[in-house]
C-alpha cells in the first residue's frame, strides 16, 4: 500500500463490521467497499446478510471491482483488465440480488454457478448495495445496479497520484455523474450519490495548505479548492461548500477519514441545524 500511495487498512472489514454493530444501535454499518476479488462471493454475502440479521437491518453493502496493482502483487491474485473485473463485479451484485431473494438462488453467469439452495439468513432490510469507481464502465453498472454510487478517482494508474487527482477535479466529476445518469436512466432521481473526501482540513486559514496540495498535484488553488475529493476552510465555509456542490453534483453522502472525524463533527452538526 505505500508503493500505492494508500491508506493503510489495519482491519479486516467483515469482523470490524459486526463489532460496530454490537456496539450501537442506530448508525449503518458498511465499508468502502469490498473487493469481490478477494473473497468468495457466496461467503462474502452470507457474512453480509448475516451482518444486516443481526444489526437489525443496518447493512450497507459497498462492493467494487478492485485496482490497488500493488495489492494484488502482494497476495498473489491476478489482477486482470478492467473489463473483465467489473463483469465480475456485475456478476456478484446478480449473486446478491439472488441471494437475498424468496426462494432457491439458482443463478448461472461467468462468475457464479449456484444451484440447490436458498441463501440464508435472509436480511431483514433490502440492504443498499453501494458500488464505488471512477471509469465510465463502473459507473455506468453503478447506475443501472447500486442504490448508493460512490464517486472515486479513475484509478487506472493502479495507484494514488497525479492522474487520478487529475481525473477527478469538478468539471470531470460532472462527466461521472453524466455515466451515472446513463447507467440509471429514469432511476437516477433514486440513487444516493457518495465521495470520499480525502483530503480534508477544518482550518480557519487553509491557503498555505490549499497551496501545498494544489502544486502537489499540479493543478490551481481554486481548482483544487473545488476538487470534489477535498475540502479545506472553516465549519461555514465547508457547509457552504457542501451545499454548493449538492446543487451541482447530486452528492449528499460525503465519507471523510478517521483522523477528521472530530474536527468534521462540527460541519455535521451545522449541517444538521445542531
């Protein structure tokens, strides 16, 4: 993961998940977002259901087609062209939708070859399945298929850096929510649109650090001040920001990291009217 520029991931999804439900009662649980190529589908979804039985229905369930190259390097997994990983992706979203169905699971496609039995325990919600990435080809699979589509970078570089960044400024974010509308058709008005703002700073003076990141990766302080991906400035001036970016984007679902959430709470409450 630091070859790829990446967080690293200390825990395991499924365990964390469910400890987090045990311990609240009202939140969603979920993870941004599985990667089907590292688990057994039929595993992974009744762990999944399972996780929703016992919550109380507090699933969310994230689900992408992978891209970390060095990730796959490491646990030996063949990380094929993208066209074939997001079939598969498409592949088990139908194995979940099956699953989760009154009856036998009996699905055939070039992933999943069930027959013979109903997948149990049923959930006691219709989980939404959020799927996540930044191609047209995901996105347009999101659309048609996700209840709640996460916007990510075109990680086609197989690692975090300039191109994906690049990608992913206001003006291309606009081109995925046009892949999303293509995908969704007259759905769209359903979807729940989410982005993960990785680059977060709740200051009162962010232009030294909006400079810093803007020459990072190669681009102006007010693009990057508008990068969808980020958010830098006061509680008031990333409220109104949020809200700005609602009006043009449709995103009302944002993701910050661990190490904002203290500082984000006060946006959160703003936002609230709290």
């Amino acid at each position: 993961l630091e070859a790829a520029n990446h967080p690293e991931q200390n825990l395991a999804a499924i365990p964390a998940m469910a400890y987090a439900a045990a311990v609240t009662n009202d939140i969603h649980i979920g993870c941004r977002v599985f990667c089907v190529d590292y688990h057994l589908p039929v595993v992974l979804i009744k762990s999944a259901m399972t996780i929703d039985r016992l919550s109380g229905g507090r699933l969310e369930l994230g689900l992408g087609a992978g891209w970390i190259t060095e990730e796959y390097n490491a646990l030996g997994i063949t990380k094929d062209k993208p066209q074939i990983r997001i079939d598969r992706l498409a592949d088990v979203i139908e194995g979940v939708k099956a699953f989760r169905q009154k009856g036998v699971a009996d699905i055939q496609n070039k992933t999943l070859n069930w027959k013979g039995f109903e997948g149990v325990p049923k959930p006691i919600s219709k989980p939404p399945i959020m799927v996540g990435g930044g191609s047209p080809r995901v996105l347009r699979l999101a659309g048609r298929e996700a209840d709640i589509v996460s916007l990510n970078f075109n990680n086609r570089s197989g690692m975090i850096g300039p191109d994906g960044v690049g990608m992913s400024t206001e003006a291309e974010t606009q081109k995925k929510i046009g892949w999303i509308k293509e995908g969704a058709g007259d759905r769209f008005g359903e979807l729940e649109i989410e982005i993960g703002a990785y680059f977060t700073f709740v200051i009162d003076d962010p232009a030294p650090v909006l400079a810093q990141f803007a020459e990072m990766f190669g681009m102006s302080e007010d693009d990057m001040g508008k990068h969808p991906h980020a958010l830098f400035g006061s509680v008031e001036a990333i409220c109104e920001e949020l809200e700005r970016r609602r009006e043009l984007h449709g995103i009302s679902y944002i993701t910050v990291g661990k190490d904002n959430m203290e500082a984000f709470s006060s946006v959160v409450a703003k936002l609230n009217g709290r």
